[in-house]
C-alpha cells in the first residue's frame, strides 16, 4: 500500500509538477500545504515580518485556487499553519504515509527545514525530492554545481548551446483518492486575519496591475500579455518602464510562488515565434528565465555565503546599521522623488518595476551604505513576487558582494531623466509634487526652497529634505574605481 503526501511548496499549480508526476501510481494521496509561523516573526533589528500583509493575499489567493483545481479532480488541498517540521511528521504518523513527495529548494533554510523534518520522521517513509521552478533541469545543464560560473553570460551561452529546456507537463486527468479517514470537508486555508493581520488590504488604482493570485490567473496574465495583447513582439523596447500594465510581462508573482511553470511560458514563446513574430524581445523573454534560473543554480554553489554580509566574495565592507535612515528609504522619504516614487509603489502593491528596485538597492547599498540585507529582507516582506534566489542574489550584486565584483552603481539623478524625464511617474506616486514642472524632478534635491513655495511645496514640511548629500555620495564611490 502506497499512502503518499505531496508536500508543496514554491510550486502551488497542478501543471509541469514533477512531484505530482510521480505521486500518481500512490493508492491515496494527501495534497498538503503548510503556512510556516516563521513568516510572521518580527525582523530581530526592525520590526517588520517576513511576509507583510500583500504578499500574503497574494499566496492565500493561490491556495484558494489550487484547492479548487484539486476539489475538481476529486481531491483537496490542506493548509496548516505551524511549523513544518512538527506538522508533517505528525501526518505522516497520523495517515500511514509511506511516501513524502516535495519540490527540492537548495537555499539555507529551505534545505535545513526539509533535514529537520527527515529526522523528525518515525516511520520508514521515502522522501522523494525533485528539481523545479527552473526552465533548465538541475541535471540537462552543462556544469556541475561547484562549477557553475560567478558570470552569468558564460552561464548562459553554454546552456543554450548545450541545454535544452523540456517540454512542460500536463495536467493530471485524475488523481489518487484522499486517506480513508481523512476529513473532505471545508477549506482549511485560513483568512489574514486568522494569520495575524489586522486588516484587509485594498486595492490601490494607481498600481500598474491588479496581481490576483493563482494558477488560474498565472495563465490568464500569460494569455493576456502574450496573445491577446501582443505586446510580446515589443518587450525589449518596453521593459524598463515605469507605468502602465503592458511594459513588461509581470508574470514574476505566478513564477514566485509556482502558480506559474518557466517551461510553460517557453512553450508560449516558442509558439509565439513561429506563430506571429520571432525577434530580440522574444529572444529576451527567455534570456530573462534564464537569468531566474541562474540565482537558483548560483545557491546550489554558494550557499549559504550568498546570505553572508561580504557575499560569495567574502568583501570586507563596513555596513551601516541605522534604523532611522533606513525607515525614511523604506517610507519613501529619502527626498530624491525617483526613490520615494518606487518605494512608495512597494509599500501601497506589493509591486516595483525593475528599473525600479536597481535604483532603490544602488541608493540604500551604495550612497547610503546601509547593509544590503535589510533592503533584500524589506524587499522580502514586501513583495508580491519574491523569490528567495532572485531577491538575494540581485541584491548581492548590486551591493557589489555577488557576482560583480566590479564598484557598479546607479545614478539616481541620470536614470530618472532617462527613465521618466517628464516627472509622470513621480508625480503618480508623489501628489504632494503635482504643481512642480516635471522635468525638475529629476534634479528636485537642487531646487531653490523659495522657489518650490512657487509649487506650493514648502521643503521640510510638504516634501522631505534630502537625506544625504547626493552628489558628495557619488564622489566618494567615483573614487573608489
């Protein structure tokens, strides 16, 4: 008798799941998903939890929907609340299980959770752990993992030469029955206020989309931006935008928590290519999985140096641990309008462009020299779409402790005029400055105070000083070169 539980993780979808795959020869087989009490944990330094309140709308939006595509297939989805490491070896003790199935994670404490639960086990229980949420198996790409290269380019020109990404699987038409003796009845997935938050959070109509999540929708957004849209023939030209649902594909949400497979949107590419159209921004879509993939395999290497404050280079950097200056970055109170606009974005979405988070990390890491962790562990609370490898591994390399070991930096000042030299995007976010030209934003920092009274901002009151001297800021880092 085969008594299986499929232990998901990062991969909340039934189609392209491995482990589900292989649990379906099972004789019953229990769908389980556990909501770890570490999120909720306050940050020891400051304060906030690992998952604030719209990332985790976001991933109970998830469950419901994975719930009712098992409940389609005769099956259901349990949510628990707790620790992991107690909860699943009480289930297996509980229903008999013979075979624990599960998506393998190789950051730190992913893997460290997934050995505490293995010794915590009392029966003889096989633990079948599967490579995911990449587009390359573990095992098609050309490297081992100690060597798998510091530079992402000769990462990825030898895995497109040599790799080749399998086609995505399909979904179950049918599943094994639940336990006997297991309760079928009501969802088990908990409200935000069963999790501790004291509100529901409201959509703010100045986001660039409305993120809802779940498989479901994973696919709709993929149809939408894809087909429906056609904005795919143009995402090279468009992807560093700032406002607006289309300039980039904002699939990051659904391939963060697995509602949404890299192989499936490969396929679509793909289809796309031969259907319509096949040129550089097709081709960027993929090279841009390939980069996600890239941090996942990095940690199979470096972690857990990644999480070091000298990263894989083992950089000695004086880091500053100042709450109050970090409060204002996060508050989006810096007093530069491009930072204030992106952070202000995060905290009323969940949401920030790209663009958006290089410039923000490069400020906090670079110009203000606080310790890069607590921006990643912000972005981490934050985010709709964090992802443990991308999140960390970005911010690494931005804060020049990754795989750059180059001094790179982002201008603030020449980045805005670049990216939103008419001021529209901070004025979206920063009504406070609507009455101010917009191709002064740019360079707010340097405003005359008498005349932004002519604006009807008085500085200091209306709008924040500037937190540090910029340019001074920009000296010191030219001179490090």
């Amino acid at each position: 008798m085969k008594n299986s539980l499929l232990w998901f993780r990062n991969d909340l979808r039934l189609h392209d799941h491995i482990p589900l795959s292989k649990a379906l020869d099972s004789n019953t087989l229990l769908p389980l998903y556990v909501i770890d009490e570490s999120l909720f944990e306050p940050h020891p330094q400051l304060g906030f939890k690992k998952m604030e309140i719209r990332r985790a709308q976001f991933l109970l939006e998830t469950l419901a929907d994975l719930d009712g595509k098992l409940r389609s297939l005769n099956s259901k989805l349990l949510v628990l609340v707790g620790d992991p490491a107690k909860l699943i070896p009480e289930l297996i003790d509980t229903y008999q299980i013979t075979d624990l199935y599960h998506q393998a994670e190789p950051a730190y404490e992913e893997r460290a959770l997934r050995n505490k639960i293995k010794n915590q086990i009392t029966l003889d229980v096989d633990v079948h752990s599967y490579w995911g949420s990449t587009l390359y198996q573990l095992s098609d790409i050309p490297f081992s993992g100690s060597e798998i290269p510091d530079v992402y380019t000769k990462f990825r020109k030898k895995c497109e030469k040599q790799s080749v990404v399998r086609d995505p699987l399909s979904i179950p038409d049918k599943l094994p029955p639940l336990p006997q003796n297991f309760e079928s009845g009501e969802s088990t997935i908990p409200s935000l206020e069963d999790l501790g938050y004291d509100r529901e959070t409201e959509f703010d109509d100045r986001a660039v989309l409305r993120f809802r999540g779940g498989e479901t929708e994973g696919i709709k957004r993929m149809n939408d931006y894809i087909w429906e849209g056609d904005h795919l023939k143009n995402y090279k030209k468009t992807r560093n935008g700032l406002l607006g649902a289309n300039y980039s594909s904002k699939f990051s949400p659904w391939l963060a928590v697995g509602a949404l497979s890299p192989r499936m949107i490969h396929k679509e590419v793909k289809k796309y290519e031969h259907e319509r159209v096949n040129n550089r921004s097709t081709y960027w879509m993929i090279f841009e999985l390939i980069w996600r993939d890239y941090w996942k395999f990095l940690f199979v290497k470096h972690d857990p140096k990644i999480f070091y404050p000298g990263g894989i280079q083992d950089k000695q950097v004086d880091w500053k641990h100042d709450a109050e200056i970090f409060n204002r970055w996060t508050d989006g109170t810096t007093g530069f309008p491009f930072v204030d606009a992106n952070m202000r974005e995060l905290k009323h979405t969940g949401f920030m462009s790209n663009r958006g988070r290089q410039n923000v990390a490069s400020v906090l890491a670079k110009n203000l020299g606080i310790d890069w962790r607590w921006g990643a562990a912000w972005f981490e609370s934050q985010l709709i779409d964090y992802d443990v490898y991308s999140n960390y591994g970005n911010w690494a390399y931005i804060a020049g402790v990754g795989t750059d070991p180059r001094n790179r930096y982002f201008h603030i000042v020449n980045q805005a005029k670049k990216y939103d030299h008419d001021g529209e995007y901070m004025q979206h976010w920063l009504p406070e400055l609507s009455k101010v030209p917009g191709k002064l934003l740019p360079e707010f920092h340097e405003q005359n105070s008498e005349e932004m009274k002519m604006y009807d901002v008085v500085l200091g009151e209306d709008y924040p000083e500037p937190i540090i001297d910029l340019e001074e800021s920009y000296e010191r880092l030219r001179e490090r070169n």
